[in-house]
C-alpha cells in the first residue's frame, strides 16, 4: 500500500493544499493521502498559529467530501517542536512496515531540505515528492549530501498553479476581503463563525 503524508500548519487549508494532494495521489497512485496539521513546527515558532483546535476542524471540513484523504493528529497528541523525521517515523510505526510512505512538500520547501533536521534518515524512512512551484522545478540546486542520500528517492509532480496561500487568505480576513472560491467553503463559513484572522 502507498499513503501520502501532506503536513503543514494549514492556517487556514485552501484549495492549494487540496489540489496537491489530489494530484499527487492521482499521478502516484496512492491508496490514500494523510493530512498532518502541525502542532509546533520548529521553522514558526516566532508566528503565532491558530489554536490546533480549529486548524483541525478545518481541515476535517476542507476533506470531508474525498474518502481518500484522512486527517492525521501524529504531530498534535505529543509535544514539539514537530520535526518531519520524527513524523515520519511514528507514521512508520503506526502503518507497518510494509506501507510505501509518500512524504509531500512544495519544491521551494525541498530546495532547502538540506537545513531540515536529518535529511538522509528521512529519505530512508520514505520517498519524498516534490510538488512544482514556478521557479523551482530544477533539483540540481539541491545540497550534495542531500542529493546522495536521496538516490532516487525523490519524485516531482507538476501541479496546477493555484494563485493563494495561508498567508494571503489570513490577510484578506483581516483587511475584510473576500476569500471565496480560493477555499472550501465550509471552511470560509468557519473562519467567519469563529472570527478567525480578525
């Protein structure tokens, strides 16, 4: 069995996120993809999230309507800061040995894997895919030590460009622009009902 895993802080999940998902489990025919929220991840710590609470509801909203995405809690039920080996690992455990495990970033976030926290374990622990980004698409630019260890173990997916993200959806919030059509819109009811990113 192949699982994709897509962490992030998801502050808010939108479109992007949904649509990469997708695609990679269509193009790499995953059996199904898991949606990790970030309890701490240790590259913002100095932003202020969400409360895990509702960055969870909204991702259970934002999925509810494709059987094969599942929400995983594995970085929110123990403490942090949250490192992707370390998530890896205990998804590892939790699957059996004998689950292909798909780890999902952007190719920008890959472009730095170098600095991430034991990179060679982690392309031991699972294949990492790189999903396109305009002017990231070339992984000669990835550190040498990085580069060996991933020996074939990193795939890249091109997705459709979609023009949003967490940030500028948080923005539009707070400056009273619209948000519709760039996110589920059972997660736009919920930022609003719980005046999120005012």
């Amino acid at each position: 069995m192949k699982i994709g895993v897509l962490g992030g802080s998801f502050d808010p999940i939108h479109y992007g996120h949904l649509l990469a998902a997708e695609e990679v489990r269509f193009r790499l025919q995953l059996s199904e993809v898991l949606f990790v929220p970030a309890g701490q991840p240790p590259h913002k710590l100095t932003r202020t999230l969400s409360p895990i609470g509702h960055r969870l509801t909204m991702v259970r909203l934002a999925i509810a309507s494709n059987p094969r995405f599942r929400l995983s809690r594995v970085d929110v039920d123990r403490p942090g800061p949250h490192y992707s080996v370390d998530t890896v690992a205990l998804l590892r455990q939790q699957l059996g040995p004998d689950v292909e495990i798909y780890f999902v970033v952007g190719l920008d976030s890959l472009m730095e894997i170098g600095t991430w926290r034991e990179p060679e374990r982690l392309m031991r622990e699972c294949r990492v895919v790189g999903v396109s980004r305009p002017g990231y698409e070339d992984l000669s630019k990835l550190a040498p030590e990085v580069s060996r260890a991933a020996a074939g173990n990193i795939v890249t997916v091109p997705i459709p460009e979609v023009g949003t993200s967490s940030s500028n959806l948080r923005e539009r919030v707070r400056n009273s622009a619209p948000i519709k059509y760039q996110l589920p819109e059972a997660v736009e009811e919920y930022i609003f009902q719980h005046g999120l990113y005012r």
